[in-house]
C-alpha cells in the first residue's frame, strides 16, 4: 500500500529533521507500507505580472532550496528504501484554506507534520505552512518538536543529516 503524506518545511536542512523523525518513527511500525513524501513550503508568488508570467517552479526551487538540501533529502531517502517510493519538493502558493484544501485532496495527502521551531520561514518570499495545516480536515496533522542543540558546528552543512536528535 503507498500513502502520501506531506512534510512542511523551508527548504533548510535543519527541516529535514522532521522527515527523520517521520520516517524513523515509521521504520518502527513495521508496516508494509511505502510512503510517497511532499516536501511543500508555502510561497508568495507577489502580484507583478513578470513575476507570475516568467516564474517557474524551477526558478523558484533555485531560489529556496540549496543544493545541499537536495544531497540531504537523497541520503535520507537511501536510509529507508522499503519506506520512501519518492520524495517530491513542491510550493503552495494559494492564501486561502479552500485553495489549500484543494491542494491535499489533489495530492491525495492522508498525513501532515510541521514544526512551528524553524527560524527560516518568512525570507525569500515563503510562508509558514503550519496554521493551515493546523486547520484542514480529512488528514491527520501533527506537529513534531525538533530539539537541536544551540551549538552545532555541522549546522548549515550536509553533515548535519547525520546528527542523532
């Protein structure tokens, strides 16, 4: 069985805890179940028409998301692959909960999870995902308590996946 389950983030590598503790958690339910992971941060498209005419989703990602991140997620990945079917980065750009709403019936998201401790979320344009997660129905959402350490000297860098939080 595949389910779909969406993980808010800001594209930084410390969010990628998150997705750690998802997928670790899942390891030990020992389920025979593979999980397609939307890695979804919200982001305000602005009202320019250059803007919405000559963004694309790609323009944006080179933006948002470093390259580090995509190394990062792929390690994560090879981790679990009796878990992970595929791991898909995407945007939300609507500001409405029924636009939102829409977004998780299409993608067919059965779980949410978001972390309200991310210092990253509102530069570059993106936005918190979390109070609309926090409001849609027909998923279960839950928010997962990242405890990193004040001091990390791997912060920032790839070896920051592999710190045990």
């Amino acid at each position: 069985m595949i389910k779909t389950i969406l993980i808010a983030t800001d594209y930084s590598l410390e969010s990628l805890n998150i997705l750690k503790k998802v997928l670790k958690e899942k390891n030990s339910q020992k389920e025979d179940t593979k999980y397609n992971i939307l890695l979804v941060s919200g982001y305000d498209l602005g009202d320019s028409i250059r803007d919405l005419l000559f963004n694309t989703k790609g323009t944006i990602f080179n933006k948002i998301r470093s390259k580090e991140f995509c190394d990062a997620y792929s390690i994560i990945k090879n981790k679990y692959p009796h878990l992970v079917n595929k791991i898909v980065c995407d945007v939300f750009s609507g500001s409405f909960q029924r636009a939102f709403n829409n977004y998780l019936k299409a993608e067919n998201i059965e779980e949410a999870y978001y972390t309200s401790s991310l210092k990253d979320k509102n530069s570059k344009g993106k936005f918190d995902l979390a109070p609309y997660i926090k409001k849609a129905k027909d998923i279960k959402a839950r928010e997962i308590a990242l405890d990193a350490p004040e001091f990390m000297p791997e912060r920032g860098r790839l070896a920051e996946v592999f710190v045990e939080v």
